[in-house]
C-alpha cells in the first residue's frame, strides 16, 4: 500500500449541495487533505498482491496490477469471474452489432436487450420480426432469444419526451426499459396518471433521489480513480479515464465538479490543470492535465477495508447493457463490484444542477455500498474476461439514490459521508461525445 505524506492530515467533513424534493443530489466532498488512510503519491513501488513488482509504465511509474474481482463472490453458479465475462463480453458484442444495425434502421422495431450471463442467454426485445440475418449473426456469437415488444426504443424515448415535458420536477428519472414494455420512471412519491401523459405504459418506483456520488496523491500522467479537489471552490471529486480530444489526453470527470477555468489540484496540492471543457447535459468536463492509460483499483475484504492498492490497464470502451456486471473505482470508496446494470438510456434531474440524459442505472446486488459522496467522476470498469488484470471504460459516477438506498460506506474513507446501494452514471460514448473527446486513452 502506498503510505500518506507525513504532513497530510484527515479531511474535512463532506459538503452536501442541497436539492428540490424532486431532484437528483449533488454530492460533491469538501476536501482539504487526505485521509488517514490515504495512498500516497507516487505510483513508485506499489506491490500488487503477491509481492509482485511493479510494471514500468509511461512516465516512469510502477504500474503493478491486481485483480479485484478474484476475491467477490462470483454469482449464477459460474466456476470464476473469468467464465462469467467470457460469456457476458460475448453477449456484449453481439448486443452492440444488434443495436449498430438497429440505429443505422429509421424504422426499427428494436427496443432493447438484457445481457445477463446469470440466464445463459442473450435476451433481444423487438417489436415486429427483426432481420433474420441479424439474428443468425447474433446467435453465431451466443445463444439468443428473441421476444416481442410492445413498443420500438425509439417509440418510448419520444414518450420519455413528452413526460419530461409535462411532468418536470416530478420525474427523477425516465426512460425505456429494456423490454419494451413502456418507460421506467423514478418520482419521490409517486406520479398520478403517469401512463396518460406519457401515452404508453409506465413503471414507477418511488422514493428515488439521486445524490452525485480520490486516489490520494497522484502524478501526472494522471489516472482514473484518484482524487482531485476544485481549488477554485473546495469541492472534491475523482478523476474518470484518460480520453483524447484534438490529439491530447485529458481527464474526463463529471461536470458538477467544476466551472470552467476553475483550477484542479489533488490532495496535496499538485496542480492538475483547469476545466477545460463541460457539458452539464452529459455531466461530463475534462481537465486538461494529461492523462494516462490506466485506472487505480484496490483489493478489500469482507467489510470493503482497502487491503491492497494498485493500477490496472484501460484496453478500450465497452457499452454497459442492462444484467452487465459491472465495478466502480471512487477515490473515497475505492473499488466496488457486485454490481448490475439494471437500466440505461435515462434522463435524470439533478436540482440545482439541471437534467443529465445518457443515464445507466446500476445496483450493488449484496446491498452494500456502490458509491458514495467525492466519487463524482470516477471510473465504471468492465473486467477483460481473457485477463482480469485489464479493464474496460463503461462509464463516469454521477449520482447516488440516497433517499431510498443509502448504506454503510466503504473504502479510503468510510466515515462522515452518505453512500448507496444504487447509483447512475454516464455511458462512456455519449460523455466523451459530450466532451467531444473521440476516445479513450489505453495503458
């Protein structure tokens, strides 16, 4: 483990930006320093489990690595991890040809898929017969089932439309459910005649309120999941991954964290750049220190203590698809798995802060901590199933359903802030889009 600067003390408590009873929360931590249990910084001489050494890396840091998903239960009954993601990243690839196609279709009757290794199966949803030739593809790559839809994606994205803009405030959160049954809506406490206005069947949950969920002591070239304080304002947050927009590698992190032009530092001081570009309706920005190809990741034991810490490599982007099993790497609550997508496409509000479309939202299916207050920004990883040294960028933390999920906190900081079960974050492709960063950075 990397050890704290002597002169680092604990940090301040966290500063919550308060909301409307119908919004999402902002959580951003107030951050002097960094905790107790902080790593420090320099990437030099951090040992992976087993007391392997480190990887030289660009830059000149050790980048040693470590699994974090080898000591999580594994669920539906696989033998490892590694079996588990071998099938889901198939069912992945053939979800992304099915939805490729479908988009390049003005008329498809697509409207969505559930790709959970626990079923064995790909499940495609679509509304009509779909090309058979797609499907035959598919079922080249993995066994598929294809079921019948009452409504296109496209049919239930024009409803979520005509709901945000008759109910407003009222929604959290809206969009298609995966299998085209009608759109899945978050209130706080319930919406009468909510199928009415949006003219197609709708599924609520209520008491839904999303709140924005560092490493401690990075160097550039700076990497995903490590701390970074607004020095402008105070707030903190965590840095996303490393992405490229006209050629240079900055940081992607989430826009609630800063203004333009306000100054990035880490914990210590360091000076990370200034926000460079934002966009609130992706809730994305990016720093433009330089940044580098790799994410900070720890192992945990059984009550998410950190036991290890350690670097891993990006080797590309991957969508999420709802039943994907996914991790998340705050700097406050280090790495967490155990987690599901159980839907995507939404648009959420966010009081105080406005509506963030290209929403996924995820669960931590034991019911323990995902993410927590001063994770804003950080990374949302796929495992590589051929080696779980690697990871895949899927998504950037915006917020934590804190009125109807929140837990116990895990992590470098498990104290003196609101963590949750359930949490949203922002698909990989639509933030950089919204960036207009063009990919991301591989280590």
């Amino acid at each position: 483990m990397i050890r704290p600067h002597p002169t680092v003390r604990r940090p301040a408590m966290l500063r919550r930006i308060a909301v409307t009873a119908f919004g999402l929360t902002l959580l951003v931590a107030g951050v002097t320093a960094a905790p107790a249990t902080a790593a420090p910084g320099g990437k030099a001489g951090i040992a992976a489990p087993g007391g392997k050494a480190g990887i030289a890396a660009p830059g000149g840091k050790a980048a040693a690595a470590g699994s974090f998903v080898d000591s999580t239960p594994v669920p539906g009954g696989f033998a490892s991890w590694s079996e588990l993601l071998r099938l889901q990243q198939r069912m992945n690839n053939a979800a992304a040809q099915i939805t490729n196609a479908a988009q390049r279709s003005a008329n498809s009757g697509f409207a969505g898929i559930v790709a959970d290794p626990t079923n064995r199966h790909l499940k495609v949803y679509w509304k009509g017969e779909p090309p058979a030739n797609l499907v035959a593809n598919a079922r080249a790559t993995v066994a598929t089932q294809v079921l019948p839809a009452a409504y296109s994606q496209r049919e239930l994205l024009a409803a979520a439309d005509r709901l945000r803009a008759k109910a407003g405030d009222e929604i959290t959160t809206v969009g298609p459910r995966a299998d085209g049954a009608g759109l899945l809506v978050g209130t706080q406490d319930g919406l009468l005649g909510a199928t009415a206005l949006a003219g197609v069947p709708v599924t609520v949950q209520t008491k839904v309120a999303a709140a924005p969920a560092t490493r401690w002591d990075d160097t550039a070239p700076w990497w995903g999941g490590a701390a970074w304080r607004n020095a402008t304002t105070g707030g903190g947050c965590s840095t996303g991954f490393g992405v490229f927009k006209n050629g240079n590698a900055r940081i992607l992190s989430a826009a609630h964290c800063g203004n333009l032009n306000n100054v990035a530092t880490d914990p210590t001081g360091q000076a990370m750049g200034t926000v460079s570009f934002r966009n609130a309706g992706t809730d994305t920005l990016l720093l433009s220190g330089g940044s580098g190809g790799r994410v900070f990741n720890n192992s945990t034991d059984a009550q998410g203590n950190v036991v290890s810490e350690f670097s891993n490599q990006v080797i590309g982007a991957s969508a999420s698809q709802v039943g994907n099993w996914v991790c998340t790497s705050g700097a406050y609550s280090g790495t967490r798995c155990s987690i599901q997508v159980k839907a995507r496409n939404l648009c959420i509000n966010v009081r105080d802060f406005g509506q963030v479309c290209g929403q996924v939202q995820a669960e931590n299916t034991t019911g323990l901590n995902a993410v927590g207050q001063g994770d804003s920004g950080g990374p949302v990883e796929i495992v590589n199933a051929a080696n779980t040294l690697q990871v895949w960028a899927t998504g950037t933390n915006t917020a934590i359903d804190d009125t109807n999920t929140s837990t116990g906190c895990t992590g470098y900081r498990p104290t003196g802030r609101v963590c949750a079960w359930r949490f949203y974050y922002e698909d990989i492709f639509s933030g950089m889009a919204g960036v207009g960063a063009t990919g991301v950075v591989l280590g």
